[in-house]
C-alpha cells in the first residue's frame, strides 16, 4: 500500500457476525506498525447503528501477532485512546479484517483509563461460544493493554502524534 490510498476496515464479532465496518486512509508504517487514518466525517455503520465521526483519529495495526486494534483520536472525540481487543489484524490487499473480542481499554481525554465492556464479554463468551483460546488471548491482551495505556508504553506514549499530524495532511 502507498500513503494516501483508500482502505476498508471490516470488522466482526465471534462467527462471522457482523460488526463496525468504515473506510480509512493509508498513511504508512514505523517500528510499531501501518498507520491509518479517519478524518472527521468518516461514516462508521454496524447493524442496528452508525454514526459520521466529528473527530479524526489514527489507528495502528501493530506488527506481529498483536491482538489489539488502537485508534488514537483528537480532542473532539470523548476518548483520546481507545483500544479494541481483538484477534490478530490482517490485510487482504486494502481491505482490513479482525475479529472483535468485545473489551476494550479506554483513556479518556482527562486521563482516566478504564476496561469496558467486561460484561458483554461474559456474555458472548456463552452465547457466541468462544474457545478457550480466544478467552485467554482477549484476557491476556487486556491486562497488557492496560498497563501499557496507564503507564504511557510505546505505542501509548505520543508514537501517534506524527500520524495524526500526516492525518491533517492529508486530509486538508
């Protein structure tokens, strides 16, 4: 991929169940991973929801086998961090697929971190029948994540700045 081309982001839940799925920009990669970015205006559609984000954000599919997906947003969005635990990302040319695995590890823009949706994790755990693989990995990632978010560990450390910044760019 080359900076500045278009890419889509398909995301689902536990056995092909349909999640949020939106288009991005391709910005690039550094020692952390590839870069894309959402401009404000980017339209995000789930079933039963959507929304056009008044906020732009960048997100980072980490290198290796990491089972997260971080979107670092301006101060127009409710969170600066917020990190989808979720299998390993892959690309299938332009085209971005994971699996969500329902936690997420949140800052919000005055700081505060927190691991939400604990309880929708329970119970898609039961009803979307998650192997024990998947439980643990989910598990494990979100202690992971937490710490490294509260504790402010590359890639949670302003690694984003830059991207946001080419975000603007290439977004003006």
């Amino acid at each position: 991929m080359v900076p500045g081309q278009q890419i889509r982001v398909e995301m689902t839940k536990w056995g092909h169940r349909p999640h949020w799925t939106y288009r991005g920009i391709y910005l690039g990669a550094d020692e952390h991973g590839d870069w894309f970015g959402c401009p404000a205006g980017t339209h995000y559609h789930r079933p039963e929801a959507e929304f056009t984000a008044d906020f732009a954000g960048v997100v980072l599919v980490p290198v290796g086998e990491a089972a997260y997906l971080p979107a670092f947003n301006d101060e127009r969005a409710k969170s600066a961090v917020y990190v989808d635990v979720a299998t390993p990302a892959t690309w299938d040319g332009a085209i971005l697929r994971s699996i969500d695995l329902d936690l997420d590890v949140i800052r919000r823009q005055d700081g505060t971190v927190v691991l939400d949706d604990e309880d929708e994790f329970a119970e898609h755990q039961v009803s979307y029948g998650y192997p024990a693989e998947a439980i643990e990995l989910a598990e494990r990632t979100a202690a992971e994540v937490l710490t490294a978010v509260r504790q402010h560990i590359a890639p949670f450390d302003g690694s984003s700045d830059r991207w946001l910044a080419e975000l603007a760019r290439h977004s003006a």
